[in-house]
C-alpha cells in the first residue's frame, strides 16, 4: 500500500493511522455503508471508486477518513477533508459531497460518529473540559480540524470494542466520551461549544432547524420561525446563515427536494406527486429548483441513482 502521507507528518500518526485503517478494512467487506447494531451512534463507510456527488444532510457528527478523500459543498461554503483532517458539524446540514480518491487498491475508508448535543453540555458545563482557548466569534457549524494521535488512538478503541461486544455496556460510553473530548479541546472545539451553550444563538438556530424539520411541507414564514425561537427576524436571519451558510428559505428548499428525491427513489413516486407530498404547488417550478439542485431532471437523475444498484439506493435513503 502506497504512503500518501504528507512527508512532515509525526511517524506516530501515520502508524496509529495505518492500524485503523487495517481495523476498518476487516470490518467493511464490501462498498457501502456498514452499521453496527451494538454501536448505533457508528457508522462506517467503503468506497473502491468514485461515485459522482451524493446529496444528504448530515446530522451532528464528526468523520474521520483513515484512507481517501473527500469534498463537501455547503451552500457556499467547500470543505475538503482527508487523512490529515477530520470534518465535523454541530448542526444538521444538507450538503453536497464528492468522494475525490478512491480505488480498488486504496478504498475510501471512513469512520463518522454521531455527536450527541446534550453530552457535550454535561461535559461543557460540569467544567470536565479546558475553557476554550481559540476565537469565540460566531462561525460556521461546520469545519475541519487536524487529525491528532489521541483522536485516532480513541476511534481505534472504539472499533476494538466491535470485536468484543460484550465490553460495549460498560466501555462504549466512555470511549465515545473521550472522542467528544479530544473534539472539545481540539481546533474545532469552539463550534461544539456555540451549539451545546443553553441559551446560545446556536441552540436557538438548532431549535430552528428542528422546527423546519417537522413543518418542511408548509409555507415557511421566517417571522413565525423567529418567534419559534425567541430571536428578532434580522437577529435570527444572520445567525442562521452565519452557522449554516443557508438562508431559512434555502434550508427549507433542500430540506424537501431531498425528501423528494427519496420519495421517487425508495417508494417509486412520479416527480409531480413527489412535488406536492413535499409542499411544492408547480411540478415546473420543482423540476427547474431539483436540476439545479442535483444536476438533472427528476425522471434521469433517478434513473442514474437507481443504476448504481440496491446496494448503495439504500445506503442514499438511510
């Protein structure tokens, strides 16, 4: 296997690497996304080539990839992680993201673990962690940090407990509590923090966007959302772009094209009724707003998705 490493990387995170790696690649036999029962806060994915873009929202996670690359749009915002860098957001985003190096000698290896919002509060508050050191501007909910040996070495820990499960009651908790820690006091710290903060502009956009989860059908009037969460329209409107990239109107739009597009694909809708189950009046205007959205007509976009195979349909809609 060739070293793609960066030539100054310490000789210690390329071998903790290396021996994740080896761990995700006996754990993922095939392409896919792989999720263990006994962990259901990990998901682990394996990618031998490249698939074009894949539209999805992200819940609260960090992910780390051992092998490969990756490129994630957010409105418009591009980040790109890797094996030196992991990406993690706070808040449920939708996104656009490209796997940019994958091979059947070099799969695409990835370990992404949900983040629990109220965890990281209790370890906040209860003043388990370091005051943050970095910038406390207001930033965006998502970004990259650097790859450190005690990260991996807590991620490995954690797939070590996949080959003895009956260590997952006990240890599972606790390992995953570290993970939130090395996150913490890491150089993505300070976005975790803007979110789990009660009171927080970021826990008032979080309780927006759950809000905009359960209504995504209705016609979004952004005054009505403001008062949802105690937030003045133009104070609400710039927190919510600064943390998302996406205006509310714009947040809700992908919001229902991607549980549009999930409708024609997994339960076999015609583009008009998928249109209307999701809140759209003119199948016109939802056809031109889904090509710009996904690079082509309903009809010929799920035709491509569904001529990947059953395999990857069903990691797309899960």
């Amino acid at each position: 296997m060739p070293d793609t490493s960066p030539p100054s990387e310490d000789p210690a995170i390329q071998s903790a690497r290396a021996a994740l790696a080896a761990q995700m690649a006996r754990l993922t036999p095939g392409n896919g996304l792989h999720l263990p029962p006994a962990l259901p806060d990990l998901m682990l994915f394996r990618s031998d080539r490249l698939e074009g873009k894949v539209c999805a929202v992200y819940e609260p996670c960090v992910a780390l990839v051992v092998q490969g690359r990756k490129r994630v749009v957010v409105g418009g915002d591009t980040l790109v992680y890797d094996e030196g860098r992991y990406f993690v957001t706070s808040l449920e985003v939708p996104a656009m993201a490209t796997l940019l190096e994958a091979s059947p000698e070099r799969p695409y290896l990835a370990l992404v673990l949900r983040l629990d919002l109220r965890q990281i509060a209790s370890l906040v508050l209860g003043g388990e962690v370091p005051p943050a050191t970095g910038p406390q501007h207001e930033g965006r909910a998502m970004a990259t940090g650097a790859v450190t040996q005690p990260l991996l070495d807590a991620c490995s820990r954690l797939l070590d407990l996949l080959e003895r499960p009956e260590d997952i009651p006990v240890l599972g908790p606790l390992v995953q509590r570290e993970i939130l820690y090395r996150l913490l006091t890491g150089e993505v710290g300070t976005r975790l923090r803007q979110v789990a903060a009660v009171g927080s502009q970021g826990q008032q956009v979080a309780r927006a966007i759950a809000w905009l989860k359960q209504h995504y059908t209705a016609p979004l009037r952004v005054e009505q959302l403001a008062r949802e969460v105690r937030m003045s329209v133009s104070s609400f409107h710039h927190h919510f772009k600064a943390m998302t990239a996406l205006s509310p109107l714009q947040y809700q739009k992908v919001l229902r094209l991607a549980e549009a597009r999930r409708l024609m694909l997994l339960e076999h809708l015609d583009a008009a009724t998928a249109a209307y189950r999701v809140g759209y009046e003119s199948p016109s205007q939802f056809g031109r707003e889904y090509s710009r959205q996904y690079g082509a007509p309903p009809g010929r976009d799920i035709s491509a998705l569904r001529a990947r195979g059953e395999e990857e349909v069903r990691a797309l809609g899960s």
